[in-house]
C-alpha cells in the first residue's frame, strides 16, 4: 500500500453480546484454528486473544495502530493495542462479559485481513508460552 493511501475495511457483521457467544475449551480451540500465530492469555483477568508483529519502524508500528483503531471504532469494540519501534501488539476481549467472546474471533479475522492489506507488518515469529488456561491443549 502506498505511503499515504487510506486502507477502509468495514467492520464484520456481529453476534450479539450475550454469555451464550463466549469461547472456552474445545470451542476456542476450534476457532484459534483459524488464526495461525494468535495465542491466548488468561492474565490479566479476563482472558484474551493476542497476536504480535514485527514492523520496520516505529512510523510503520503507529501507522498499524491507527489503521486498527478505524476498524474498532466502526465496530465499536476496542482492543488494547501496544506498540514501539519495530513491534505492534494487539489483544481482542470483552471486559463486560469477562471472556473472549465469538466476535473477538471475527474482529481478530478482520485484524488479519486489515494488517495484511496494509503491507506494514509482518507477523511476528516468536516462541511465546501459550497460557490457554486449564483444560486446553
């Protein structure tokens, strides 16, 4: 993507947000299937998806956060984002509900789809301990 160009990517459609769409388990399991690289912390409560890239600069890093900040706002979810030079964190989860939830999935797919359109990171190759909590593989 050209230095300057505006990357718009609409927010996806979302279940509603009700304890029925939290994910634990073989459930969660299933759905992390999908998001190769994204990884599980169970603290701080509540647990959460995160995922880690490795940007060229700190421009880039920031540039990631902004581009990300336009998809949360559109769906009015907010992750906590992190980010320096040459790094960008992201971590989706629903404080009202105290869990990850099927939409932080679908926003964690959106994240992908976004970042990758934007050519400023590259997923980051890290060898994190995945803490997925008790009862997960």
């Amino acid at each position: 993507m050209e230095e300057g160009a505006e990357l718009h990517l609409t927010a996806p459609e979302l279940l509603p947000w009700d304890p029925a769409g939290l994910l634990s388990g073989s459930r969660l399991d299933a759905r992390l299937d999908e998001l190769p690289g994204w990884y599980v912390k169970t603290s701080p409560h509540p647990a959460s998806i995160c995922r880690d890239w490795i940007t060229p600069d700190f421009d880039s890093a920031a540039r990631l956060a902004a581009t990300l900040a336009g998809l949360a706002a559109a769906a009015q979810h907010h992750p906590d984002i992190s980010f320096g030079w040459g790094y960008f964190h992201v971590r989706w989860r629903t404080h009202d509900l105290g869990g990850i939830h099927e939409n932080d999935i679908l926003l964690a797919l959106a994240t992908e789809r976004l970042l990758a359109a934007s050519g400023h990171g590259q997923p980051a190759v890290l060898e994190l301990p995945v803490d997925r909590g008790p009862g997960h593989r």
